[in-house]
C-alpha cells in the first residue's frame, strides 16, 4: 500500500490532511466564540438586573 501511495505522490494525502486540520481549527474556533457569546450575554443580562 505504501508503494502505491509512494507512486502516487503525498501531496494528495497532506492536503487532505490540511484541510481536515483547518476544518477542526475553524470549529473549535466557532465553538469557543459562541461559548464566550453566552458568557457575555450572561454578563449583560446580570447588569440589566441590577439596574
């Protein structure tokens, strides 16, 4: 099997790779926003009680 990826080339592979690892970045990035959205609204909604 190796062989065969050997005669094919890597690039396909490493930029499968890349686009997987961009896709998690891209999630945990998306994720992390929307748990700090929460918070701050969280915040706002605290604030506005107070008042």
């Amino acid at each position: 099997m190796r062989t065969a990826l050997r005669l094919l080339g890597d690039d396909g592979a490493s930029m499968v790779e890349y686009a997987i690892l961009a896709s998690l970045i891209a999630a945990v990035c998306i994720a992390i926003v929307a748990l700090i959205g929460i918070n701050v609204e969280n915040l706002f909604d605290a604030a506005n009680k107070q008042l």
